[in-house]
C-alpha cells in the first residue's frame, strides 16, 4: 500500500523487492546466470552463480515488456557490479518472454516454474499451482522437476493477482494484508459466484449494500478464488508434494482455502533471507537453472 502523486492511497500496490546475497563472489563462479520473468503484473529477476541464487528482484511490469525486462535486471544486479557482458547464459519467461532483450532463449513459465519449485523445495514436488496475474495453472512433474502434464485457466483475470489487486483496492484493504483479514470472519460465507473480475467487483458492490463487512466479503471471493484453483488441480490430478507459487503464494487466506478444500498442506515456504528460495520468483528461479543447462550443453557440443 503507497500513496500517489495525488495523496491517494492506493491499496492494490504490492510491495517490490531485491537482494543479494552476502557472502557469495560472482568473481569466484564458473559460470554466472540469469532468469528474467515478465509477467503481466510482475517482473522477476533471479542471477545465479554455478546454479546456487545470488540475486534477485521483484517488481510491478510496466506498459513495456521490454523495459520491464531492462528494469527487473538492472536492480537484481544494483550494488554487484554485474554487467551484462558477464553473463554467460540468460533465459526469458513469462507473459512477455519473447520481449526480453538481453535473453538467449525464450521458455515457457509453465516449464520454468516446474524447475522452480523443483529447486526451491526437492524432488519430493509432484503438484505445483502457480498463480499468475493473469492466469491460474496447475502443474505435475517428476522428481527433476519436468513437466507431466498441466492446465490452465486463463479465460478471466478473476482469482489471479490482478483480480486480486481489484478487490483489494475497492475494499481498501492493503494488498499484503488481505489474506490475514478474510481469515478473522467468524464463520466462512458461501462463495461469490462471478469468475469474471469484472462482475465479481460489482458482486462485491452489491454484497456491501445488503450490509455485509468487509472481511467477509473478502472470504467469499477468496473462498470462490481457491475453489477454481482447486477444481483445476483435483483434474490434472493433486500428488503429494504439493506447492504454491506466484504471487499468491503469500496470501494465507487462499493457501488457507485451498489446502482445506483439497484436504492436502502445502509444503512450508523455505525462509526467504536465509535461502532466496522465494515461491513468488519460482518462474525466474527455473528460468535462470535453464539457462546454465543450455549454456553447459552449448559448451559440451563445442567441445
């Protein structure tokens, strides 16, 4: 949450971040990475080096994939003295990957964020749910982290981050806060019947005219949000180990949901200062890991 220009308070405006982790040289890597994630909300950056995280950034995507590429990069890489010149491989993914400019190659977000979580927590993951700005997707791989099979439901933004930032801001209750808040209604109310966010937002409109609290008709949309969210994980079948990513992955009160309504926990999220294992750039982190594969293969063929 920040005010604008105009003094006002904007309640949809997810807080953005980076670090680098200390005690680690780049000078010393044999072969330094990157993953560049343009999402239609927000942009991932994560630099490696021989495989292990060493940077990373998260931020709003602009009205320019490519500048959004440019800009994530550049503040990963803030304070490193990294140029672009010492990367030796870097993969672009996400909404806008074909538009990363300083990329090597282009792969889809459903395969990096299968290789993400496969880094972030172990083999162990069999389920993963990504939750885009736009798009909701639930991933099976194997023990390497390589996709199965997968579906995706993109036909509206409601139940995503962008939905998500609507409703945040009509109730005005800041976006980091909305999960724990639609978790303290008494009892949970029936879910709003909208899948599109437009009509979800007016549903909101007419549910706080009849009278009803704030919190619970966040618990309503969240309710409905995580039982799309698991009606497309119970048809691409939920496996254990079952995980979480995207931006959503912070939302306690959809995670809350979810897991009750599968019936199955998720994996905890491992500690982000101490790791940079961060579920919310799980699509970079497996872009950046591609990228040191291709880069090895490359050197092997010349070899």
């Amino acid at each position: 949450m920040t005010n604008n220009n105009n003094g006002k308070t904007e309640y949809w405006r997810w807080l953005e971040y980076r670090k680098s982790m200390p005690n680690m040289n780049w000078k010393d890597a044999k072969i330094v990475t990157a993953g560049v994630d343009v999402g239609s909300v927000g942009s991932k950056a994560v630099i490696m080096l021989d495989g292990e995280i060493y940077a990373w950034s998260v931020m709003r995507t602009g009205s320019n994939s490519s500048d959004s590429a440019n800009k994530a990069l550049g503040w990963a890489m803030e304070g490193t003295g990294l140029t672009l010149k010492d990367f030796q491989y870097i993969v672009g993914t996400g909404y806008g990957r074909v538009n990363v400019p300083m990329a090597n190659r282009a792969i889809t977000e459903i395969a990096c964020h299968a290789k993400g979580a496969n880094y972030i927590w172990g083999p162990t993951v069999r389920t993963v749910l990504d939750v885009g700005g736009q798009d909701v997707k639930a991933i099976r791989c194997d023990e390497t982290g390589k996709v199965v099979s997968f579906l995706m439901n993109d036909k509206c933004a409601a139940g995503t981050g962008r939905g998500m930032e609507v409703i945040a801001d009509l109730l005005q209750i800041p976006i980091e806060d909305v999960g724990k808040v639609s978790l303290s209604v008494t009892e949970e109310p029936e879910p709003v019947s909208s899948t599109c966010v437009v009509f979800a937002k007016s549903e909101a409109v007419g549910l706080l005219r009849k009278g009803w609290t704030k919190e619970k008709v966040l618990a309503a949309y969240l309710r409905a949000m995580a039982t799309r969210m698991s009606e497309l994980i119970e048809k691409v079948g939920c496996e254990k180990d079952f995980v979480i990513t995207g931006g959503q992955s912070k939302n306690i009160g959809l995670v809350h949901r979810v897991e009750n309504i599968l019936g199955i926990k998720r994996l905890p999220v491992p500690n982000l200062d101490e790791s940079g294992r961060d579920p919310a750039s799980a699509g970079a982190i497996g872009a950046a890991l591609f990228a040191k594969a291709l880069y090895e293969k490359s050197q092997n063929v010349r070899g």
